[in-house]
C-alpha cells in the first residue's frame, strides 16, 4: 500500500548518496536490478532486499535519515512511500534473521564489510571535496585582500590546521590514545 508522494523528503546530500551506495551494493549482493528494489511486488527475493536495504540505511544514517527511510524510493523517482511501521517491520526481520540463521549472519557481515569500505571511501571524497571547495573560497577571499604575503600566511595556517586536524582523526582512529605508558618502579 502506498502513499502519495510527499515533497518534504529533505535529507542531507552525504546520507542520500550513502542511500543510493547502500542500494546499489545490496542489489548487487542479491543480483537484483537497483530498479526492481522498490517495485509494488511482495515476491521473496524483492522483498527480502529492501528489508536489508533499510536495515543497513538505520546502521549507517542519521536520525533524521533514519526517520526519513520511508520516502527513500523517492531517490529513484518512485511514487512509492512506506508506512513507517513496514521499515521498523523490515528491519526487526533482518535482525532477526541474522540472530537465527548462522549463514544469513556471515552472508550480512561481508555485505556489511562491503559497505562499511564503500562509506570510508565516499566519506573521504566528500571530505577532500569540501576541503578543496573551502581552498577555493577562501583563495577567492584572499585575492580581494591584495597583499600576497598575508594571504600565503592565511593559507599556509589553513593548511596546517587541516593537516593537524587530520593528524588528530588518524590518532583516534588508530587507537593509539588508548596506550598507557609502563609504569617504572
């Protein structure tokens, strides 16, 4: 049963590409064409693509995305918009088939490797767009202030904040805050 399209489906750009990423790399794993993914059909195959489709969208997405899963066929240009409680619905069945079905479970854990490499990588382009982006607007800005020096200093600075707050992403990442020094006696 499906509503009519609403025009209030407003999600952030990085959670509609990790939307379509997620799609795309869920059909694949069914081999299902991405079109098929939200057709009007209760067919198994179908069916059981679009419940690990939006169980993947609610580990991956904010919670406004998250609240949003319902109007996702909208990204496709489909008419389609679920009842809230049929995502809910769909993602308790895949929980529940990964915590019944040991084969299902290791199927979900490559398919989620997958999608956890293809966001780390979508994440990255998105963040060297915008930092090229931000260069950009800023080298504009400078060039309004005319003095060469000053705006090589600015950008300069720019640059090292960025590499430190990089430095500081990869320290996190690693782990390696976690160490403790050896106590000596």
């Amino acid at each position: 049963m499906s509503r009519q399209k609403t025009s209030h489906f407003n999600i952030a750009q990085v959670d509609k590409a990790h939307m379509r990423l997620i799609a795309k790399l869920v059909c694949e794993h069914v081999s299902l064409p991405i079109n098929k993914l939200f057709a009007n059909t209760r067919i198994k195959p179908i069916v059981s693509a679009r419940q690990i489709f939006f169980y993947f969208c609610s580990q991956y997405l904010d919670d406004v995305a998250k609240s949003s899963l319902s109007h996702a066929p909208q990204l496709w240009n489909s008419d389609r918009v679920y009842n809230h409680a049929t995502v809910l619905h769909a993602i308790k069945q895949t929980e529940n088939y990964i915590f019944s079905d040991v084969r299902f479970k290791q199927d979900m854990e490559k398919l989620r490797c997958e999608i956890e490499i293809a966001v780390m990588k979508s994440d990255e382009i998105s963040n060297s767009l915008k930092i090229k982006k931000a260069s950009q607007a800023i080298n504009m800005m400078l060039k309004e202030l005319e003095d060469p020096f000053y705006a090589e200093y600015l950008v300069s600075k720019l640059k090292n904040l960025i590499d430190e707050r990089r430095n500081q992403d990869l320290h996190q990442d690693s782990g390696l805050d976690m160490v403790q020094k050896p106590i000596h006696v």
